[in-house]
C-alpha cells in the first residue's frame, strides 16, 4: 500500500466519522422548527396545524414574528427553545407544525 | 375588624403565586420548582395590618391561590379552574402575579383579566432578578397605561408584600368593569354584531361579560361553547354561525384562525405599552443566562444523559448511604421495646399481638423512615433547582415509545427504579401528570419496580439459590422490573388506556438554589405522610396477620399429645440435665443439647400444625392446588398473602411458616439454607417465586394509594388483579418451562 493511499483511506475515514458526528447544515430558508439542527437564533414564521395548538402556542409566547433561541436542537423527541426569558420544552408533534427560518 | 375581603391570587406557572400565599398566609403549601405543582385551588385566612391610613385597622382577608396559567382559554385544566373561579366566586381583588423578568409573556395574561373586568392588582414578582438581568420596569408608566395598580414585589423574601395588600384593599369596593382590546377592523365588527346578539338574549350575561363570551366563541373555547349549548341552543347556534362565517372569511384572506389574530393583537396592545418606556433593558436581550448554558450542557444529547444517570445514582448512594445509621438505630431501638415489652407483660395473648403483632409490624415500617425522608430530601433538591424538569425533558424520548409521558420518570425512579424505593410516595408522584390515561397508565405499572420491601426478599433467595452470581442477578432482576414496567405500561395504552399521546409542552423553570426552610418543609411535609399513612395502615395490618396465623390454634386434643410428646422427651433424662437444656446458657453438655434438639423438633411440628390450622394456613392450604402450577407449597402461600398487606411481612411469614420462628430480614442465611434443603424449593422455583413476588399485587398501602389516587377504588382493584394474574401466568409459564427442560 502506497503512502497516497493510506492518506486517501485515512481522509475517507475521517470523512465518514465527521458525517457521522456532526450536524447537517441548515440552509437559510422556511423549514418546520423540528427540522432545525443547530442551536441559534430563529424567527417564528408561522405556526400551523389544529387550530388549538395554533392558540396555545400563541398563549406561550410562541407566535409569527417573535425571535427565539434554540438552545437544544430537537434530536427525535423534544427541542427546548428560549423565549422572552422563559425556556420552552416542545414536542415534536408541535415542532413539526412551526415554521421557522434563521433570524 | 373590617369585614373579611375575599382576593385571589392568579398568574402564569412559576410566577411565585404560592410562595407569596405562603408568605402571607403563613400556610406551608408545597412550592417546587417544577410547573404545575397547584392543580386545584387553595385558600388561607390572614390579618393585615393597614399601614395605607392613618388609622390603623386590622383587616381579615381570605387568600385563594389558584391554578398557573397561561391563558384564560379552556385549553387545560387549570384554565377551566382558574376562569370557573373567577366568575363563579367573583373575588373582590384578584393579584395577578408577574414575573418582571419574562413581562411581555405574562402580560398575555392580565390582558384577559382586563377584558373579564375583574378588579385587578399586578403584583410585579422578581424585580431583583429582573435587575441582575439589566431590565428596568418603570412600574408608575406600567400602572397608568394598563389603568391598573402596580405593585413591586419579592416573594421569597416577603418584600413588598405588605404594600401590595395595602393597594389591594383599595380596590376591594371596585366593581368588575370589563376593557376593551382592539382586535383590528374585522374582529371589532364581528365581536360587536356578536355582543348585539349575546345582549339581547342575554346569553350567559349572568357569569360573563357580553364582549368575553363573544371572544371565546371567536377563540373556539370548548367549554363556553358547550356551555352556550346548554344555555340556550337557538343563540349558541346562531353564533356559531356567525364565528364559521368570520372563521372562513379569515382562513381565506389571512390565512389563520380568529384565535390567532386575537393573540396577535393582544401582544401588539402590550409591546405598545411596554415600548412607550416601560421596559428597557441594560444588557443585550439575546444574551443567554447562566441558566441557558447551563442547560445547553445537562440537556445535551450525548453529555445530558450521562450526567442524569450520574445525578439518579448520587441520590440513590445519598438515599442509602445517609439512611444507613439512622436506619439501625431505630431498628435496635424497636428491639429494645421488643425486649422490654417481653420481659415486662404477662405471657398470653396480648403479650404475643403486642410483641409481634404491634411492635414487629411497626417498626418493620418505621424502620424505613430515616431512609425514605433522605430519599425525599433528595428529591426535593432536584425538583426545587429546577434538574427534574430536566430529566423529565430528557426522558420523554423512551417513554412516549412505551405510552407514557416524560413526567412518569420519576415516579418509576421513586417506586424503586433504582433498587430500593417505595411505591407509595410513587404513586403520589404521578400527581405531576396532566393526562388521566398517561397518568392512570404509570400509576398502575410503578409497583412493578422492587421497593426496598422486596429487596430483602429478592436478595433472600438469589443468596439461597444463585449465590455464585448474586450481582449480576440482582442486576438482571432490576432490569426486568423496568422492562416489565414499561411492556405492561404500553399493554395498558394499547387496551384499556387507549388515548393519544399528550403534546409534552412544558416551560422549564430556571435554575435555582433551593432554599434550606423550602427543603425542611418539603421532606417533612412528605416524611410525616408516609409516617400517619403507612404506620395506621401496618398497625392494623400487623394485627390482623398475626390473629389470621395464630386462630383459631390447636384443637385441645392435639396440643395436649404435643404435651404428651415433650413430657415423654424429658423423661428419660435427669432433672439437672432438665433444667440445663431451658437455661439460657450457649456452652451446655451433650445430654442438655440432645434434649434441646428433641424439644425444639417437637416445638417446631406444634408450630407448623398449629399454623396449617389457623386461618393463613387454610388459605395457604386452599390455594395450594392452583400455586403448585408456579411451584409454591401452602407454606410460600401464607407468605405471599402476607405480602398482600406489606411486602416486609414476606420473610419473617417464610420464617415463621418454614417453623423457623422469629426469623431477621438480615439473618437471611438460615432460611435460605432451609429453603435450599426444602424438597419443595429448587432454583426454578426460586425464579418462578422471584417474578412472582416481584410483580404480583401491591402492598395494601399501595393500593389504597392507588384507589386515593385514582379518585375510584375499582382501579385499585384493577391493580389487584391484573398484576396478580400477570404475575401468576409469568411465574407459572416459567415454572413449567423450567421443570420441562430439567
């Protein structure tokens, strides 16, 4: 085995491990808050889905317009978001229905 | 005295309403750090000192600390308590509580007060903390553009308090005088040909505001509408049709629901205040708190699990470590009343129930405080810093695949999740949960965990029958509780609980160091629950399974042969020997030992024919021909049904019905060894009495917990039941697999 091809088998390992770590990136664009992957700052867009969650979130603090911080990305259950000084804990049967983009 | 005035104290979830309830009642109701911990209503009578006249008086106000919410839409529970109190009890002053350092969010809420029209005072909470944070509240420009008092206050230190009941006695004469919020052009018009015809059929006029009701039939409010139903179904029916009719013209131009709107309005009315400088903030807004950085490593997804198993572990090493002391002493100090009681009453009866009936059955039970009360102390520090709604947080994502909610966590970890806890202030705990099918689902499957009453058992026979691998059966048996627990929690969802899963939506309250009178509290509110519950209940029970294993004894007949038979053991020895072998001495001679072993064989076959003969051994004896299908004899079942009443009473019953007589929940050698020689007892029998021990009905306590809990003792009977022929098909599926395979 050249030395080349070490470096080549090496750098593809190391590849595979980064893809395995490390998050995807997030384009800058209207996506539903449980697909955000990195922890930020993000502005509500709109939420959607049954009418009741649409007030309830609204009560919360969770409404278009508003800048909020993503402190623990949701990773298949929950996500935590922080809001007008108040840390938030959503599912991701609600994260699915807010849309958000990067503020 | 002036006439008592009523007030109620209202706001979002840990805002402080209990802490400053506390404070000026003097009452010592439970305050965690952990959302939802008021779900009813509680009310305290105190005197104020009047400091606002220059008269002084002393005036008597009754305090009701209600339910946190967020809104005062029926969305959940708490909503419909707080709103149903408020305009059926229609207090004279309501404080709403809010936290100066979150105002914009817990504005949402008093907007909604000022459009019920009830005489309102904001009580501005954690002005410190807002000041750490660099926000300044300029309360006299908050005050005259809401039109409402503004108090400043600290409620854990109690500061401001006082000036805030001064304010608030003013308002007592006040009449509700409901506000109006513009909710733009097409909203307005809608609500007003809503409040025409809400007015002239004066539909629900008696409990709300004409404009309020109209709002909730725009916010699609379940409870009014079906309230509005009752009422009057020919008005409830035309508006209906009205709101569907600004509904769709509103989905169809804005693309959102009234609701929506309303809440945009609602925050617009109050960034509009706050804007005109009554906020401003000294610091950058998007900086994060230490409370955030803190939480972006405990909530990590690798690193916030891993610190969460080492933080259950610590309390469970502190639980066991710190109770270990307390625990033996209290045990010596039963012994000594033991002996005392004996050397000290007369022999019969009521030496014998007050020997092992009382002071046995109760201090097997009191025995457990020293560690259930550090076992609460612990918990009380992770739920008032806030960590439990972490864990709760981290949790959800195993336990929605099972059914249950993220809240169920502890729970399962107080039951003896970790080896040793008890099912009982388990069972209380489930009280966090908002669904009644999640809820009802973890109440039923928390006994599944081995309490630190099964753990001697479980540890018993694993010594008698796998003593080569001890820890890693322990350990097996540990893990197949949790998986037992968890299988039988999504049995229930999948049947008789069937339900969707509850949104976990929960604000996390910030970090906070846990106050040392608020830890006091909390642990000896709980210990003494347990100490009056679970002592009354084992006094009984205690009683009771020693009158089942001693009446109705021997017929006169058999014990007069027993007699017969230690008289005709005596009698070829000499009467020195005679009294050497009932001395108390250890080192006696050969002939005094033989007969000792003669009397004790003769002693030993009185106690168990006596016992097949009393009312337990009946029942051993009538069970036996369905127990022999998991392998127990009558002798296992007397045990188990003791275990009915309190799993403690398993081994020293297994004792006394092995005629072992007293036998200690430490001295587990000897009826291990006897077990072990026992031809009814093998290894297959050990894991089939294991599971069924370890599954089978909770204690009696547990149960009447449940039925508490449960609000209907049919569940509790449905604890019984299902857990005891779970058990039985599982112990019984093993036994036979076992005795096939040899």
């Amino acid at each position: 085995m050249t030395f080349k091809t070490l470096h080549q088998k090496c750098a593809c390992l190391a590849d595979k491990v980064k893809n395995c770590v490390r998050q995807p990136y997030c384009p800058k664009q209207i996506a539903p808050l449980s697909d955000s992957c990195r922890s930020g700052r993000i502005k509500i867009c709109k939420v959607t889905g049954d009418r009741k969650l649409c007030a309830r979130m609204a009560s919360l603090g969770v409404y278009p317009g508003e800048e909020v911080e993503l402190i623990c990305p949701e990773n298949g259950s929950q996500c935590l978001l922080k809001l007008q000084g108040a840390t938030l804990s959503l599912d991701s049967n609600t994260t699915k229905n807010i849309l958000v983009t990067k503020a | 005295m002036n006439q008592n005035i009523r007030m109620a104290l209202v706001g979002n979830p840990n805002a402080g309403k209990t802490t400053l309830f506390n404070t000026l009642t003097g009452a010592r109701q439970h305050v965690g750090n952990y959302p939802g911990i008021t779900v009813d209503y509680k009310e305290g009578d105190f005197t104020h000192k009047n400091q606002g006249n220059i008269q002084e008086d002393n005036q008597r106000i009754t305090l009701t600390d209600l339910p946190g919410t967020y809104s005062l839409t029926a969305y959940s529970v708490e909503e419909v308590v707080t709103r149903e109190y408020l305009v059926n009890a229609k207090p004279q002053v309501v404080i709403n509580i809010v936290d100066a350092s979150n105002l914009e969010r817990n504005l949402y809420l008093s907007t909604q007060f000022l459009e019920l029209g009830c005489p309102l005072i904001i009580a501005l909470n954690m002005v410190d903390v807002a000041k750490d944070r660099g926000i300044e509240i300029k309360v006299e420009k908050l005050a005259e553009l809401l039109g409402v008092p503004v108090a400043p206050i600290i409620a854990r230190s109690g500061q401001g308090a006082s000036a805030l009941i001064d304010q608030a006695i003013m308002l007592a004469e006040k009449p509700w005088q409901p506000r109006d919020i513009s909710y733009g052009e097409d909203l307005d018009a809608a609500i007003m040909e809503l409040i025409t015809i809400i007015s002239e059929n004066n539909f629900l006029t008696h409990t709300y505001p004409a404009r309020f009701t109209a709002i909730k039939y725009l916010e699609h409010d379940d409870q009014i509408l079906q309230k509005g139903q009752e009422d009057d179904s020919a008005t409830a029916a035309r508006l209906e049709e009205k709101v569907t009719q600004v509904s769709d013209h509103l989905l169809k131009t804005m693309d959102a629901y009234p609701e929506a709107i309303i809440a945009d309005h609602r925050y617009g009315f109050i960034k509009s205040i706050l804007r005109q400088g009554v906020q401003t903030h000294t610091f950058d807004t998007d900086r994060l708190y230490t409370s955030d950085k803190i939480d972006k490593v405990l909530t990590n997804r690798l690193l916030g699990p891993a610190i969460m198993l080492l933080v259950l572990f610590g309390l469970y090493q502190f639980t066991f470590t710190a109770s270990e002391l307390p625990v033996a002493w209290l045990e010596s100090l039963f012994g000594l009343i033991g002996d005392q009681a004996k050397s000290l009453l007369p022999d019969g009866p009521v030496k014998s129930m007050i020997v092992s009936g009382v002071i046995n059955g109760m201090g097997g039970v009191l025995g457990f405080v020293p560690l259930i009360m550090f076992m609460f102390l612990g918990i009380a520090v992770l739920e008032d810093s806030g960590y439990l709604a972490r864990v709760a947080f981290m949790m959800d994502r195993i336990f929605r695949i099972f059914g249950l909610h993220g809240s169920s966590v502890m729970p399962f970890i107080v039951s003896g999740g970790i080896a040793g806890g008890c099912a009982v202030p388990g069972v209380m705990a489930t009280r966090t949960l908002r669904s009644p099918k999640e809820r009802m689902a973890t109440l039923l499957t928390v006994p599944f965990m081995n309490c630190g009453a099964k753990v001697p058992v479980i540890a018993l026979l694993i010594g008698a029958f796998f003593s080569d691998h001890k820890a890693i059966y322990m350990f097996l048996f540990t893990m197949l509780s949790w998986m037992v627990a968890l299988l039988a929690a999504k049995l229930l969802r999948t049947t008789v609980l069937r339900g969707p899963a509850t949104p976990f939506v929960m604000e996390l309250p910030p970090y906070r160091f846990p106050t040392l009178r608020g830890l006091a509290i909390h642990t000896w509110e709980r210990t003494w629950q347990y100490i009056k519950k679970a002592g009354t209940v084992i006094l009984g029970i205690s009683i009771l399974l020693w009158a089942m294993m001693t009446y109705p004894g021997l017929p006169a007949a058999k014990m007069a042969g027993f007699e017969q038979q230690r008289r005709a053991a005596i009698s070829p020895f000499a009467s020195e020997i005679v009294s050497e072998s009932q001395s108390e001495k250890e080192e006696v001679s050969e002939s005094a030992r033989t007969l000792r072993r003669q009397l004790a064989a003769i002693n030993d076959q009185e106690s168990e024919q006596a016992l097949r003969s009393s009312i337990a051994g009946r029942i051993g004896i009538a069970l036996e021909p369905v127990s022999r299908l998991a392998g127990f004899d009558w002798r296992t079942n007397i045990a188990l049904v003791g275990g009915l009443a309190a799993k403690e009473v398993i081994i020293s019953t297994l004792g006394t019905a092995y005629s072992m007589g007293k036998v200690e929940a430490d001295a587990s050698d000897s009826l291990g060894q006897r077990l072990t020689r026992d031809p009814n007892w093998n290894k297959v029998v050990a894991v089939s009495a294991l599971i069924f021990i370890m599954f089978y009905a909770p204690c009696f306590v547990t149960v009447v917990c449940i039925a508490r809990e449960a609000g209907h003792w049919g569940w509790a009977l449905f604890s019984i039941s299902f857990n005891t022929t779970f058990a039985f098909l599982l112990a019984a599926a093993v036994y036979q697999i076992g005795r096939l395979l040899g």
